[in-house]
C-alpha cells in the first residue's frame, strides 16, 4: 500500500526532536533608507515559536537554543533576512523595502509557501489586482491579468459563464475547465440552470470578498489535485479579520451599460433594404416592381411608412448597481470577516436582468495555543431572467433583430406589440420580453469548517469539512400575449445540486543546520451528486399559468439524476537547503467512480526543483540584481473531466407498441479512464534594480490517453465506442514583466504579460482526421483548424461565388467544392497590459487585454449575409458590397432571391475573419480624501472613483464583438456591454 | 499524555482513514438506466431487453421507411414525385455509393446484438425460480426470429441473391455481440444460419402473442416464423419446402384473406391504416410512443401527398391493374398534379389519419398463397392447390377477373400488383434474375439495369469498411 508507505515516511521524521540551553543575543533594527529604528519587527529562531519583536528603539532581546541557529527578521513591506547567529551575540540587521514581495505569502495546494520558495508555475493575484472591476463573477477579472490563462467570452450577459484555458485546451471530449478551489475545498462549476444562460456556478462567490487568486499552471504546482489538474487549478482564498479594531465597510456602485459596438456594426436601413431585394429580385428572373410578381415584388412603397431600427428597438441602456456592507476585525484569539451584497444589473436586452444577494461570514478561533478552528461559509440567491439567448432561433433578440425588416413595426395601431412578423416565425422579442418568463431561481450554500492541531512546533493536523448545494427553480413559459397562435406553454424544473467534501491532512516541517524540510500527507473524499425534476405543461391557463391548470393528458414529466464519488490520498515532500536550493516533489493517488473498473485508481506525481542564484555568495557583488531563480518541474496528472456513467454498458428504456422494453444505450469499457496530461516547465524569475521584475516561462504538455469516438464495426452493435488513445501536444512561452517607474510621492508602475501557446494533434488512434463540421481534428495540426469549402471569389462576368476542388478547378457549381483547413480559433499570443500612476490620494488606472492569430466564423452570416437565401429578411450592411454589373470585383457575390446557388453554406471562408483585438478592459480613476479629513467626520477612510469597463475594443470582425467563445463559432451570441460605474468606498 | 501519544493517536485517525474500503464508494451505477449486467440477469430483465430488442424494426431505417421505400423505388414499383425535395433521389437513380448506400446496415446489426445478449444468456442455460421454461423458450423464439430477420434483410439488400449462388459473398454471420472486426460470410452460411434460428422460433414461439401492448400481430408468433420460413425457401428455391410451410401457415392462421371491400384506407372502411387487420401475419407496429419514432421521417409521411410525398408510385405498377380491381383505387392524384399518383398503403393511422403513425405489413395471408403458386409453377406440389387456384383467391378477392391459365411472369405481376409499397419487388427480381425495365421513369441515367449486374447487391457503407478492415466491398463500388 503506497499511502501507508507515505505515512511511515512521515513517522520517521516526526520522531525527530531537538532540546538545547539557551545563548542571548541583543540588537539593533533600522531602516536602510533613512536610518530610523524599526520598531515592531517580528524576530524568530529560524523553525521554531521561540521569538522576539523590536522595542521602539529598535532593539530587541532574544535566547536562542545554540549558536547553529539561524535568526529570521521581518517586518511587513520589508525584505525578510535570515542570518546565522554563529559566535557574535549582538546582531544589528538594515532592513530594505521588499520591491519584489518574495516574502509574501502565497497559497498554494494544501498550504502555502512564499514566492521565494515556489518550484512551479503559478500566477498570483491579489486584492489590488481584482479591485474596482465590476463584474459579476471573478472569472471575467482574470481576462488579460495572468499570462497564459485565456478567457474567452461566449456570451456578454450578465451571470454567464466563460471558458477559461490555461496553456491551451488539452482535450477533444473531456472538459478543458480548470479546476476551482475555494478556501481548500475544491468548488462545484459549470452552468447550473435548467431554461437560463446564467446559472455560473462561480457567480456565488462575491468577487470583493477574494483576497487571492493562485493560478497553479504547471505539474509542480498543480500535479498534487491529481485526476483533475490537467486544465491547471485555480485557487482562491477568501478574506478573513486582521487583528485590530474591528472596521465597518460600505461600498456603493452603480452604472450605466450599453451595448458595445465599436465597429459600427448594424443591418440595413430600409432604403438599403429595398435596393439590395430588387436587386435579388431582378438576379432570380422577376420585376420587382410588379405586383404579379408575388413574393418577388419589391415596392418602393415599403418605405413610405414608419421605417424601424430593430436592434435599437430590442436593446436598451442597462444598468449595473451594487450594494455591499462589511465588518471586519480581530483579537489575539479570533478574527472575524462577514460582508453582506445586493447587486442588481439590468441587461441591455430587454428582458434580461441578473439580481444576487450574497452573505458571508469567515471566522478563525483559537481555542488554545496549539487548537484553533475555522468557519468559511457563504449563502447565495440569485433571480435571473433571460430570453433564449446563444441560438439562431427566432425568439433570441440577438438575431431576430438581424432578421426582422425594417418595415415591420414594432407595434400595432392600438399599442399591443406586433405578432404578426412571418419573417420572424411571428414573433417579436419585445413581446416576449414583456410577456414570457424565462428565468433561475438559485439558492447557494457553502459551509466549511476547519480545526487545525499543532501539538508540537511544525507538526500540524488538518481537517477542512465542506457541504455545498445549489437548489434552482426554473421556469420556461410562453404566454398568450406573445404566442401569434394565442397558446399558453409552460415548463417548470427544480434542480438540485451538492457536494460533499472532506479534505484531511498531516504536516510536518523541521529546520535543521539550514536543511528546511516539509512534508504532508493527506486523504480526501468528495460526492457528488444532482437531480432535477421537470414538467412539460402545454396549454396552461393563462389566468393561472402553473402546472396544475395543464390538461393532464399533455402533462409529461421527466427526472434526471447523476453522481460521482471521489477517494484520494496525497503527499508533498519539499526541501530547501539555506534558502538556495528548492526541492519539492508530490504524488497523488485518486480513484473516481467515473472511470471503468480495470482502471479505477490512476498515480500521479510531480517534482519541482528552483535555485534561488540571489541568495549565493558569489552573486553580491552584483548589488543591483534582486532577485535571480531558475525553476524546473515534470509530473503527470489527469483530467477526469468524463461523464458520470461512460464506462458501464448500458441498458435504458424504449418502447414499442406501447410496452415499454430496454435497449442497450452504451456500450461497456471497463478500460475508461482519465486522460493523462504530462507536463515539463522551466521558468526563470528575476528582479533587478528594485525597479524591474519578471518572469519567463517554457513549457510542454502532452496529453495522452486522450478519450476519442473510435468508429466501431456496426456488426458490434454500435457505431462508435470512447476510448483513450489520443496524444495533443500543446507547448508554449510565456513573460511576464512588471516596472515600478517612479517610486516617490508619485509612483507609477506597468505590468505587462504575453503568452504564445501551440497546439498540435500528435495521434487520433487509427483515424488521420476526424471532422467536426467546420472544424477538423487532423494529425499534425492545431486542436482547432477551420475546415471550409474552398471559395475562389466572385465571377466578375455574372456575380455568382465560384468554387474551387482540390485540384484547383474552378467551378460556379458549390458540390464541386471541395473543403480544405483554413485559419485556426487558436490565438497566436494573448495577453495584457496595466499601469496605475498615483500622487497623495489620486489614483489612476488603466488594464488592457489582446489575442492576435485567431481567426473567427461568423456562422450566422448564413442567414444574415446570406446572398438573397434568406428572402425576406433583413441583412447586415456588409452584405451591400455584392457585384453589380459585368467587370466588377465585388466581396460579395449577387443577391439571388431565393438563391439556391449555397454561396451562403455555413462553411464559408468569407465569414472567417481576423479575430485579433486590443480592449481597454478598465479604466479607473479614484480619489481617497485625506484622512485628518475624514476622521473629523469619524470616518476612517473615504474613496471615490469611476470606472469604464470594455470602454474600446479595437477589432476588425464584422459584428458587434470580436469574441465567440474557444472554437471562434458561437452564434446568436449576446455581446458584452460597455459599463460606466460610479462608486463609493466608505470605512468607519 | 506526552507528545508522541499525541502524534500516535493522529496517526491513528489518518490510517483508519485511508484504510477505509473505498471500492464501494467509487462503485456508482446508474440509476435511471440498468447496467447491461443486471438487465440480462433476471427473467423481466431478459423479457424487457426482448422487447427492446424489436424496437429497431421501427426505425426509419428499417421498416419506418426507408427499407420499402428504398426497395420499391429500386425495383420501379416507385417514383421520385413531383413533390421530391432531394431525398430518396439516389435510390430512385441507382447511383448508391459506399457513403450514399443504407442505413440498414447498422440498424439490423443493432437487432442482432440485442437479440444476441438475449439469447446467449438463455442459451448458457438460464433458469429462475417461479419462471415456466416455455415462457424463457418465447423469449428465445422472439430473438431468434428477429436475428434471423436481421440476417436476411442485410443479405437481401447488400448482397447479390442466392439464387445466383451460395458461395457468393454474404454479410457477416453475427451470433456473439463483440466489438470485433467480422469478415464477410458467404451467401450460404448466412442463409444456414437464418434458416436454423427460423426452425428454432417456429418451435418455441407461441400461435398467440401473451405481451401486452396495443397491436397483437405487432409481436412475434409461430405463424410468422413459418411465414418468413416460407419466404426463405422461396429465395433458396427449395420449392417443395415453401410450399410446404405457406401450405401450413395457410391452414392454420386464424385470420383471413382481405375481401374487395376491405382493401382501402380506414375511413372508407377498410384495413388500410388499422391494426391488426385480418390478413396480418406480422407487422411492425407504428406509433409516435415508438423509442425509435423519428417525427417526420415516417413512411406515410414520404408516401402521401399530404405528407412530404416525396415518393409516388410509379404508372408501371398501376397499368398491370384492370379497372375493376379495387388495388387500383388506391392510387391518388391531387388538384395540383392530375398526372401523378401516390398510394396509400399508408394513409396514416385511423382513427383520425396521424401521416406519423402508420403499420408496416412484414408477413401476411395473401403472400403465403403467393409463394405456394410460385412453388407450385416451379414444380413443388401440394395436395388439393394449384398455382392458379392461389392466384386466383386473391384475384377473386380483390374485384380483379379470373385468370384462365397462370405463367410466371403473370405470377410476377399478381406479386406487384399485392405487395407494392412493402418492400418486395428489388428482391423478387433479382432472386428471379429478371432485371429492371422501367417505362414510367423520370431520371437522365440507369432507367434499365440488367441482371446480373454488380449493383444489385447494394455496397457496403463506408463507415463500416473505416471501422473495419476485414470488411470485403462488393465488386464494382
């Protein structure tokens, strides 16, 4: 048994104990830069609670067990030093400003460490970084803040979740998510909700109540959470009191959002309309200006009436506000944070609002010197409303606003909406808006309660026990109002999830003649599990519109369940010798319910090594360089991202003549198992002049065992089983530098972050290729390459699109087409830009983010560009540059009404552009008045600010916004809004 | 307590932690579905995977639709209508390439697994406490019948016929479900295998049907072994032999033929469109609470113009039909095309004409006496029938004028003029090796094909020759 063998390991060295007679040393602290005694600073025997702080002259009195020992010495803002007592008895110690924080503390995997001792790759972000972005859910924060970590918006609605790759994406059919853990205990994630886009399990995290973010990237970091680290872990840790007077927080923003749109974007106006239809009409054969000519007749009478602007008509200004009230504080023996938020944001869609109260409440006791125990909890309710946004069908504002003619009025004479839009399936999404309900009730809860022992210096136990559950209520109903046909249509759902975690672990650390080891084992468990109950309920009585008015006969219900269940048990060894060598290694063992009986338990592990080159003799002569480590690692560890049940064969119910039977659904393959993500990474940190710091890091991970659909012979039974055996590399570079350009009474720093990552498919099993539409998976390319109908242009003689095979020829017939790879979703680099300048209480700051090399597919140009195929609807404007006469060179070919020619097939190079952009994610401006102000008015401090978010998007594609989630194909897609905030930070 | 009983007890507590048997734990099985294991351990569930395993019968397709509809159009019984959109265009065309050739390939293998996980549970001897041997026996008759249907079908479709040779590639003989990677049996060995699990659903299958559900002749009966026993030998030309099994059926099927007054669609008073009507031997039951109903793809929805009717039928069918013969009432124009026509075999369903739900006729009556005609013409002999006399029944049944002497090729007529729009007429010509002559035919190419000729056998879809490499195409794709 491998966990017992970690535990023995431990055994042996916590045996280890060490008694001695005491030696007094006295000495002096001062500040470097100005000569002054420090008072208050922490001095400790390197390794133990024997310890001291500073009078306040600055000196400080101590008894150590022998002269071997070591003396640490901090003090916060300051660069902690660590001496060796050796055969003086008095130490005075010049302290410095620690520019480059190697002293902070930095959570990492069931603990924390410092930057100074960190092995791995990681990206921290603290408080500072995360302040005075107002979004909802702290994913969006992450966009452009943390180098190779891509955020990819899917949608711009408020509550919707991102999709988040760290290093690239790793994975054809397993989840590509990073793993979230909260306060130690890792979080349930994805979209919750049953009718609605914006069920973001992260949303119940309170983004001002996050005090860091850790980004574990590579093995090193990241290898100790095993079966599902492959996709990198994300760690955050949550405020808690610091000691002192407690402190009454109130924080007040509001803003105005609208609709971003930078480019202009916008479909045709009526005039434009007309013109562009007669055209078609005239290219299929017809006089548009005959009325004989049915639905090919063409007025210019349309435009005699009220012409309406439709996207104008289904969007509007939204606003954002957000209420928020914090106490906070702490005694030697307890420290407390509780907050408490309101947040309310109106879409810029009609009919889409978000609204969240959220509670939390962290405290930390100590019931003895060697006890203490801790509570994490936070409560959520969430109402959301939307519209069925993310999809090409009619009720989505989005496109229906594509595709309603400009002549079409909004409203009837009497002042009721207008149902009657047959070119909108008659139906009109403010009518829908007013009348519909579309919407998710949440309610959240997590708990965790912690009790840590340390029965003796460095030895500590750990048990961290955590419930979280999310109980939704959905509701789908579809009035009479907003029906053409008058019907009343109801579903309803009630989901439930949880989670059930406990996390335990033992620790141990020693320090001995400059030989600093730790070393932990642990074992956790985690269920999980949901269920959720829907009714389908059609013509419901509008006067009640519940379920129990449904006719019965047309009332179906459905249920739906699933678990899994998760056993592991870890270990971490890390060693450093005089704060120059750094050594850690880690292995996991995880057994999930999810993967095939032959191979239940997976291994993973990983090892670490950093030589801190700053802290050698040899390198103090060179004064101005700070900071000098080189770090490698290599692991292995999984991605478990599968469904709940894929191993098992399968027999689920069918129905014939009208007895109910059992089918085989899945095919058994006790083989399934995680895929195996192995990874390599060598990083160098440096610091120089105090000025300048910064990061580069090269990696490589491969994965294998990758899980693919394998065709099987159909004489199986079935078409195709999922099976491990793809191999993608992904690879990369990524840098990071950060400048403090002023340092005095006006300081100004920049950070700037860029990371370049390349995917490549290594092995697809016995395929060269699998195609996914407009995507293909082929051997030696990206994960990602547009695979398109090769278009020549247009035929400057007749304007019909021509079309090209692979031999070159040319045709005006599309099935002569043939497809071919083009362009890639994959960004060549990404990342972003800050800088924040500040004099006595004014500050101002500025974060930018960019992706370069993508390309993007704008599916719904199908429909909305689409050469006179959609007859009948309104079209985008970039539509108008179609060929005319004989000769011309046009982007677009002629509009045909009714074009049957396919010019406009979903596969279309001409809707694939240049994905790249520059956006000022943020701009703030902020002003703390002075103190002895504030305090007259016993106020402990008064800041107000305003910010812009997404105040520019610089960008080249033919649509509102650049982004259309990882695969650059997302359709119907809510852009993001523009916000203007105004906000208010008060503490008494 | 000192500081190493401390450390002890924590150790302590750990280790039971981590000793803790976690198997069970990670043991998960579904709940809302059964694990293949559990569902074949018990009687109900072996009775429940028996059930399920007709459901591919109704997939579109199979007998939902595109099995007869492609075999008709193919064998000139149908056409591509004036109110075609595109589908169906290949068969009608001949022109069925390894990536356009029919989905059936996959569906009657998906039967024949789930007949196989049935039937080699019971067959390693499955027995439980309180379950009568002869109810577990129907469990295997009903599997095997449908492994043996599944067998045929595949060799009738993607296999030249066995009249021309036995040696001749078949379709791979499937009795263990396995993800293997089968080669091709010959023609003879899949026919051996059809007939044996024939022989043994004709000895354990019941004359009536004891499942519940909606349509009694929706479920497997001896007679419809014999029945599809009768058919075999047809193909085979073992003449005597399927002379012999329709002359049972013929005696001992409770129901009756169809009278002139029967044969039209139920809101006329007829069994067009009904379940379980008279003549019905088999039939696979339609309905929109069928697993495998698939909307709109439905034969009564391709085959009626009030549907898509993007299937019609073709004039070659209804000149071989006399005025009086109430067959050729059941041929509809509409306002908008005079000149064509569309059958309704399928009218949808009474009581109120559903074009989704419909009944697919697989074995009844008038094909036995069908078959003992042809039998008898080709030398088989049975006492008191003659080939003329049959076909005559039918004749005098149906408001047609009796026929004074009976050839084959007027037998060949009588089948079409019977068993249009039920998926025959592709196979009957090329077990007679006749070829395909169209006259009423609307395409540029491949009006006529001789026989033989490589395309009669249909080929192979591609994604079975990618998943497998033992797989053999027929010559000529």
């Amino acid at each position: 048994m491998k966990r017992l063998l970690v535990l023995f390991a431990f055994l042996v060295s916590a045996s280890v104990m060490l008694y001695s007679q005491g030696v007094q040393i006295t000495g002096t602290v001062t500040d470097a830069e100005n000569g002054e005694a420090l008072p208050g600073v922490s001095v400790v025997v390197k390794g133990t609670t024997i310890g001291a702080v500073t009078d306040f002259e600055g000196n400080y009195s101590i008894s150590i067990p022998n002269a071997d020992e070591m003396l640490v010495f901090s003090f916060v803002g300051m660069e902690t030093q660590t001496l060796a007592v050796g055969s003086s008895t008095t130490i005075d110690v010049l302290m410095t400003v620690d520019a480059i924080k190697m002293d902070e503390v930095v959570v990492i995997g069931y603990g924390t460490s410092t930057r100074e001792a960190n092995t791995g790759a990681v990206t921290i972000l603290d408080e500072e970084a995360l302040k005075d972005v107002p979004e909802l859910t702290f994913d969006k924060m992450l966009a452009g803040k943390a180098a190779g970590v891509q955020v990819t918006a899917t949608s711009g609605q408020p509550g919707a979740s991102s999709q988040i790759r760290i290093r690239g994406t790793s994975s054809l059919n397993a989840g590509n998510e990073p793993l979230y853990v909260v306060d130690g205990i890792p979080i349930m994630q994805g979209d919750q909700s049953y009718f609605t886009n914006t069920g973001n399990a992260l949303a119940m995290i309170n983004p001002n109540d996050i005090e860091s973010i850790t980004i574990l990237k590579d093995a090193a970091a990241a290898s100790v959470y095993g079966s599902r680290a492959a996709n990198g872990v994300i760690l955050i840790t949550t405020k808690s009191g610091k000691k002192g007077k407690s402190t009454v927080n109130l924080r007040a923003t509001y803003g105005v959002t609208s609709l971003a749109n930078d480019n202009n974007y916008r479909t045709m106006n009526g005039e434009e309309l007309v013109g562009f239809m007669q055209d078609a009409s005239r290219n299929a054969g017809f006089d548009p200006l005959d009325p004989s000519s049915g639905t090919y007749y063409v007025p210019n009478s349309l435009l005699d009436g009220e012409l309406t602007n439709w996207m104008d008509e289904v969007t509007r200004y939204g606003s954002i506000q957000e209420y928020e009230l914090g106490v906070t504080g702490g005694t030697e023996k307890t420290s407390h944070y509780t907050s408490a938020l309101y947040s309310n944001t109106e879409g810029v869609f009609y009919g889409v609002d978000y609204k969240k109260y959220q509670l939390r409440s962290n405290i930390t006791h100590k019931i003895s010197d060697k006890l203490s125990i801790g509570v994490r909890f936070n409560a959520f309710h969430s109402e959301a409303n939307d519209v069925a946004m993310q999809s090409l069908y009619y009720v989505n504002p989005v496109f229906a606003a594509q595709m309603i003619l400009p002549w079409t009025p909004p409203k009837n004479e009497d002042g009721t909406w207008n149902l009657d839009i047959p070119e909108n399936a008659n139906s009109n999404p403010r009518a829908t808006a007013d009348y519909d309900d579309q919407f998710e009730i949440q309610n959240r809860m997590t708990g965790n309660v912690f009790l840590e022992w340390e029965p003796m210096i460095g030895l500590k136990f750990k048990t961290n026990n955590a419930v979280e559950y999310t109980d939704g209520e959905g509701r789908r109903y579809w009035s009479p109002e907003a029906d053409f046909a008058g019907n009343a249509t109801l579903q309803t759902s009630r989901t439930k999830y949880k989670q059930l975690t406990s996390s335990n672990t033992v620790s141990y650390n020693k320090y001995i003649n400059n030989h600093d080891i730790s070393v932990l084992g642990g074992a956790e468990i985690i269920s999980n599990g949901n269920n959720s109950y829907y009714i389908y309920s059609p013509d419901v009585d509008p006067a009640i519109p519940y379920p129990n008015t449904g006719v019965s006969d047309s009332d179906q219900g459905d249920y739906g369940e699933s678990k899994y269940n998760l056993a592991s048990f870890f270990a971490i060894v890390d060693y450093n010798y005089a704060s120059k060598y750094y050594f850690r290694a880690s292995f996991r063992t995880d057994g999930s319910s999810r993967f095939g009986e032959n191979n239940r338990w997976g291994n993973f592990y990983s090892f670490g090594a950093s030589w801190n080159l700053h802290n050698e003799a040899f390198m103090e002569s060179l004064g101005s360089i700070n900071l000098l480590k080189v770090r490698a690692s290599y692991g292995v560890n999984g991605n478990d991202r599968i469904g709940n049940y894929e191993h098992w064969g399968i027999y689920g119910p069918s129905q014939y003549n009208s007895v109910g039977g059992m089918i085989p659904t899945q095919p058994a393959n006790p083989d399934l198992t995680w895929e195996t993500n192995t990874s390599y990474n060598i990083g160098l940190d440096f610091g120089f002049m105090k000025r300048f710091s910064g990061t580069l890091e090269f990696y490589k991970r491969q994965t294998t065992d990758m899980l693919l659909d394998v065709p099987l012979s159909r004489t199986s039974g079935f078409t195709s089983l999922r099976q491990n055996i793809g191999i993608l590399d992904n690879q990369g570079v990524e840098a990071i530098l950060n400048i403090d350009i002023l340092t005095g009474t006006v300081h100004w720093d920049f950070g700037f972050n860029i990371a370049a990552n390349r995917s490549k498919i290594v092995d697809l099993g016995d395929e060269d290729q699998i195609i996914a539409s407009s995507i293909i998976y082929k051997v030696g390319e990206p994960l990602y390459s547009y695979y398109l109908y090769q278009y020549a242009g247009v035929n400057p003689v007749n304007g019909l699109a021509l079309w090209k095979n692979d031999d070159g020829e040319i045709s005006e017939n599309f099935s002569d087409a043939t497809k071919k790879i083009m362009g890639s979703p994959e960004p060549q680099f990404i990342g972003g830009f800050n800088t924040n300048v500040g004099w006595e209480g004014i500050s101002l700051s500025a974060s930018f983010e960019f992706k370069t090399g993508n390309q993007v597919l704008l599916k719904e140009n199908r429909y909305s560009n689409s050469d006179g195929y959609s007859w009948g609807n309104n079209q985008a404007y970039t539509n108008l540059d179609y060929w005319k006469e004989p000769g011309d060179i046009a982007r677009n070919p002629k509009p045909i009404a009714n074009n049957t020619t396919n010019s406009s097939t979903f596969h279309n190079p001409r809707w694939m552009m240049d994905g790249d952009f520059l956006r000022i994610k943020n701009i703030t401006l902020s002003y703390t008045l002075p103190a002895d102000w504030t305090r007259k008015a016993k106020i402990e401090s008064l800041r107000i600010y305003g910010s812009a978010v997404n105040l520019w998007t610089f960008h080249g594609v033919d649509f509102w916004d650049p982004e259309r989630g990882i695969d650059g194909m997302g359709y119907g897609i809510y852009p993001i809004s523009k916000s203007f905030v105004i906000g208010l930070d008060l503490m008494f | 307590m000192n500081r190493k009983t401390y450390i002890l007890i924590g150790l302590a507590v750990v280790l039971m932690l981590s000793a803790t048997s976690c198997e069970d734990f990670l043991y998960q099985q579904p709940r809302l579905s059964q694990t293949t294991e559990l569902t074949l351990s018990t009687y109900e569930g072996l009775q429940a995977a028996t059930l399920g395993a007709y459901s591919p019968l109704y997939s579109a397709s199979w007998y939902g639709r595109n099995f007869p509809v492609t075999v008709d159009l193919k064998g000139g019984n149908a056409k591509i209508s004036p109110l075609n959109s595109g589908r169906f265009r290949t068969d009608y065309l001949w022109n069925n390439t390894p990536d356009a050739s029919h989905a059936l390939w996959t569906r009657a293998y998906q039967a024949i697994a789930r007949a196989n996980n049935v039937i080699n549970v019971i067959e390693a001897g499955f027995e439980e406490v309180g379950v009568d041997q002869s109810d577990i026996d129907r469990l295997l008759g009903e599997c095997k019948f449908i492994r043996a249907l599944g067998h045929f079908d595949l060799a009738r479709l993607f296999c030249q016929p066995y009249s021309a040779g036995a040696s001749q590639l078949g379709v791979p003989v499937i009795l263990i479900t396995e993800n293997g990677k089968p080669a091709r049996n010959n023609l003879g060995e899949v026919y051996d295998q059809v007939e044996a699990d024939l022989l043994d659903a004709a000895a354990k299958l019941p004359t009536v049907s004891p499942n519940a559900g909606t349509d009694p002749v929706g479920w497997l009966t001896s007679y419809a072994a014999e029945a599809l026993l009768a058919r075999l030998y047809l193909y085979m030309e073992d003449w005597q032999t399927a002379a012999d099994y329709a002359t049972s059926v013929i005696t001992t099927f409770p129901g009756s033929m169809y009278t002139a007054t029967d044969y039209t669609t139920w809101d006329l008073g007829g069994v067009w469109g009904t379940d379980a009507a008279t003549e019905i031997i088999f039939e696979v039951f339609g309905s929109e609470g069928n697993s495998t109903h698939s909307n709109w793809d439905v034969i009564s929805y391709i085959m009626s113009p009030d549907g898509y009717g993007d299937v019609g039928a073709s004039d070659d069918v209804r000149v071989l039909m006399e005025d009086v013969d109430v067959r050729l009432a059941l041929f509809v124009n509409t306002a908008n095309w005079p000149n064509d026509y569309w059958s309704l075999k399928y009218p949808g369903k009474a009581p109120d004409g559903n074009l989704r739900e419909d009944n697919i006729p697989v074995l009844r009556l008038s094909e036995m006496y069908l078959i003992r005609a042809e039998a008898i013409l080709n030398g088989a002999s049975v006492s008191g029938s003659t080939a003329l006399g049959d076909v005559n029944m039918i004749r005098s049944n149906r408001g047609a004028t009796a026929l004074g002497s009976l050839s084959l090729t007027e037998l060949y007529k009588e089948r079409r003029r019977e068993l249009c729009y039920e998926g025959h007429e592709l196979f009957d010509l090329a077990r007679t090796q006749r070829g395909l002559v169209r006259v009423d035919y609307d395409g540029a190419v491949n009006q006529n094909i001789p026989f033989p000729d490589y395309r009669w056998a249909m080929p192979i879809p591609q994604a079975e020759m990618d998943a497998n490499e033992n797989m053999e195409q027929n010559p000529g794709y």
